[in-house]
C-alpha cells in the first residue's frame, strides 16, 4: 500500500505538496468535463437549443454540489486526523459514517432535486424555448447524485491518507465511459439532451463502484464493511462543523454564478450556449487554486 499514499506526517512537504494537489484539481477538472463533453456532443450533433439547455443546469448544479463537497472536506478532515493520531479504530469508525452520510445526502438531494427541477430553473429565467429539455436534462441528472456523493466522499477518504490518484484514475475511467456513451446515445440511438444526462449517470456509477471497490479493498484502518455501516454522531458533528461552512463558501461562490446565469437566460439560447461554454474554462482554473487549498487542509 505504500506507493498509494504520501507520508504527510515526516519529511519537507513542498514536493508531497504539489504531487498531492495536482492528482486533485486533475480530479475536479475531470468532473467539469463531463459537463463540458455533454455540450460539446449536443452542441456538435443536436442543436444549439440542446447546448443550451444543458449549458442552463451549469451554474445549478455548481451550486448544490458545492455544499456537498465541502462536507467532504469536513470527512476528509475528521478521518486524516484520526489517522495522524493513530486511533485506527475511530478512523475506521468515521469512514463508514462517511459513506452512509454519502448515500443518504444522494438520494435526498435526487429526490429534493425532482421536485424542484423545473420551479429553480424557471427562478433562472430560462427562455420558454429551453426550458423543457432543461428539466429534462436536470431531473435525469439528479440521479447521478447517490452516485457522486459516493464518489466525492470516498475520495475524501482516501486523500486522507495521503492517496489522490487512485480518485483520479476512477475519474478518467468514468470520463471515457461518459464520452462514448455520449456520441453513442447522441449520434445512434438520437437521444439528444436525455442521452447526454443518461451517460453522466452511468459514468458516476462506475466511478462510485471503483471508489467502493478500493474502500474494500483498503488495509484495515479505512476498509469499508458494509455490514459496519452506521452514522456516529461524534464523527458526524465533526463532519459539519468543519464541512459545512467550507460548503457554505463555496456556495456563495457558486450563488454569484447563479444570478448571473439568471440574467444571461434572458439574451435567449444562443447567449446562453456561448456563456456556457467560456464558464468551463473558468471553472477549470478555479479547480487549480481549489485543490492546492483542500491539500493545505488535509495536511494541516
């Protein structure tokens, strides 16, 4: 196991630094670009009212996973420094408190997010025109967040010991799945907007599994049992404490995006698809700055 993971307790950091954080702003990119390789199918082989509708969810959906992954940050925190103490039970105790606040944040966010779908996008001023394959795209693509609270909080794991590739290597894998269940459901079966969000579903899916599958496979201080699954209230707390206001402020980021995109929905579909394809590359350049901030928390 010692090639997975980075001494960040003994020795200069500067180096582990930068071989830790760079893993991790490649993760986030590559998240981003599932976003980015669903415009780019339905903007090239559908239409520019399909770019936009999917490009109208962009600023939304930053919006509600920023909460999330700054809970994770939290978990990420609460797990390093059980293991920087040494209390290999408690760490593991945490870890599986993680993963069934993972699962239960999912499904209620799929099942918030069902409802609301087409009241937060109508609160955007998305144009009459989009709005329908907008709801769309948003309601298929909600329940892809069981699968990516999975994917974020198991990555927090194991960055807590020092691990931010194996993470990264999920991602590529879930990225090339994503991009080849796109042109296949786009181009073959004509699928437009629904065969987009349909892929980002089942790509999160495999990234989840992988995630599940290192957990299980984990040396004994962070293997997942299922059988051991249960929330703590101490590790939670922690969770919270910590995560919640990281969240917060990534959402209050996230929030100034989503008022703007409310008064860019009124220039109509093609204002719309050209914004959205300029904020993936902001959002890129952000994840750099981000992930060297997330590895300063972990190893402090």
């Amino acid at each position: 196991m010692k090639n997975k993971k980075i001494d960040m307790l003994n020795g200069p950091l500067v180096g582990k630094i930068v071989i830790f954080a760079l893993p991790l702003a490649l993760s986030s990119i590559l998240q981003q670009l599932f976003n980015s390789a669903d415009l780019a199918v339905v903007g090239r082989f559908d239409s520019d009212k399909a770019m936009a509708a999917v490009g109208s969810n962009s600023s939304l959906v930053n919006l509600i996973v920023s909460l999330f992954l700054g809970l994770s940050v939290g978990a990420n925190v609460v797990v390093a420094r059980l293991i920087g103490q040494g209390r290999k039970d408690k760490a593991n105790e945490a870890v599986h408190t993680v993963v069934l606040l993972a699962v239960i944040s999912g499904f209620i966010i799929l099942g918030v997010g069902e409802i609301l779908a087409p009241i937060l996008l109508g609160m955007m001023n998305v144009p009459d025109d989009v709005l329908k394959l907008a709801t769309l795209y948003l309601r298929i693509f909600f329940f892809a967040m069981p699968f990516i609270e999975i994917y974020d909080f198991g990555s927090a794991v194991l960055r807590s010991k020092g691990d931010s590739t194996r993470p990264l290597y999920a991602l590529i894998t879930a990225g090339v799945i994503n991009v080849i269940l796109n042109l296949v459901f786009v181009i073959v079966f004509k699928m437009g907007v629904a065969g987009v969000a349909t892929a980002t579903v089942i790509s999160n899916f495999f990234s989840a599994c992988m995630i599940l599958y290192f957990l299980t496979h984990e040396e004994e201080m962070l293997r997942l049992d299922f059988r051991k699954l249960r929330i703590r209230w101490e590790y939670l707390l922690g969770i919270i404490k910590i995560g919640l206001p990281a969240g917060l402020q990534s959402m209050v980021f996230s929030l100034s995006n989503v008022v703007i995109q409310a008064a860019i929905n009124s220039f109509g579909s093609d204002g719309i698809a050209g914004s959205t394809a300029e904020q993936n590359f902001e959002f890129m350049a952000y994840f750099v700055i981000n992930a060297f901030a997330q590895t300063a928390t972990t190893f402090t």
